[in-house]
C-alpha cells in the first residue's frame, strides 16, 4: 500500500503529474477507482476499500480535495479509513497541505507544485512603468518555470481580477492582494481590458483548433510588449 498527496497552487502541474501517476498504476494492472471528496462518506469508502473489481486485480483510489472538507470527525475517520489502506491511494488538493495536514499522512509520498514567485512578478509588471525588456525577462523565466499554457492561464485570469477590480466588484484574497490589484488597475482602462480579453479569447480558440500563426510563447510576447 501507498499514498501519494499531489498538493500546491500550481493546479495545472499538480494535475498533470496526478494524472502521469495513474497511467503509470494502469500500466501495473491496477483497477482505478476515483471518489470525491464531497460526496464521500465512512461507509462508501470502507466499501470501496474493502471490495474487488473484476478478476480481483489490485486496486488504486484516487480522492480529490479531501481536505476541502470541514475539519470533522468524518474527515479524521476518512483520513484513519485512507491511512490503514490496503490498496495504493492517490490524494489530490487544489491547494498547498500544511505541515500539520501531511503528518496526518505519516507514510505518505508528498508531491508539491506551486506557482514560481516570478510568474506573479511578471503579472505584477503589466502596465507598469518596468521597461520592456524586464517584463520580456520575467515572462520568459515563468514560461521556463512554469509552461507557456500556465502563464496564458494565469494572465487570463488576471485580466478577469482587473476588470472586476474597476467594476468595483469584490475580490476574493489577502487584503494586500485585493490592494495590489486595485493599484495595477489604474494602469488600463476598461476598455482596454475589454479588449486584452477578446484577444485572450481568440488566441486560445486559435491554439486549441490549431489555426494560429504564432507558438503560444510567442503570443505572449506580443502580448506583454503591448503593455
């Protein structure tokens, strides 16, 4: 039996190296059996644990954002049910664990991906009076650390926060967060964020249906230049 915890902000990395995992237990012989967390329960999972699929093969289960639960009793008794397995457990979290969260798993593998400090300093240049040749710096140290695809995501998502930033919208996060945001907002205009947005838009449907002109690092290149 083992258990092995894929954990932190980086969602997209933490994904994919869940997913490498249970290619890798199919390629074994292994029966994957997936559970979420929420709509988990003691006895569902001591039925899980405890049954067999077909031809009694070996078993692997995947839980995803157990840890999304409330701290209970429920999730102390899900935690004891996970950490007494007999099969091979596969725990995924949309967030990073504590210290205190992963010694729950004493036997456990920890897996961590997070985001690289220099994808939010890239983010944090846009529109900024940084010169054009930092941001072009920062962009390109995000996209060796963190993958083009992930700081395409992530800018979207930034051009989203903005422009509710200016809507006057409310804004989830730190207060220093929500601060910082209100700051950068200043730099654009609605409009302009309007328009960064459709660009988004059709940069990835041209991506995804293979039309572009351009290699997505090269997009953002274009992009960053022209804020």
């Amino acid at each position: 039996m083992s258990i092995i915890i894929f954990h932190g902000n980086h969602t997209v990395e933490s994904r994919e190296s869940l997913l490498d995992e249970i290619s890798k237990k199919q390629s074994q012989g292994l029966h994957i059996s997936k559970l979420e967390a929420k709509q988990l329960t003691t006895s569902l999972l001591e039925a899980e644990l405890g049954s067999n699929s077909l031809f009694d093969s070996a078993k692997c289960i995947v839980i995803e954002e157990l840890h999304s639960l409330p701290t209970s009793k429920k999730r102390e008794d899900l935690i004891s049910l996970i950490n007494s397995s007999p099969s091979d457990v596969l725990l995924w979290e949309k967030k990073k664990l504590t210290a205190s969260q992963l010694k729950k798993f004493p036997n456990s593998v920890d897996r961590v991906h997070t985001i690289s400090t220099t994808l939010f300093s890239w983010l944090d240049s846009l529109g900024s009076s940084a010169s054009s040749e930092k941001k072009i710096r920062l962009l390109h140290t995000a996209i060796k650390q963190d993958g083009a695809q992930f700081c395409f995501l992530m800018l979207a998502r930034q051009t989203r926060l903005l422009l509710t930033s200016i809507d006057g919208g409310q804004i989830a996060g730190a207060p220093f967060v929500q601060t910082k945001l209100k700051k950068q907002a200043h730099f654009f205009s609605e409009g302009e964020l309007l328009g960064l947005h459709k660009k988004l838009l059709k940069i990835d449907t041209e991506q995804k249906t293979s039309t572009a002109t351009l290699k997505l690092d090269q997009e953002l290149d274009m992009l960053t230049l022209a804020m």
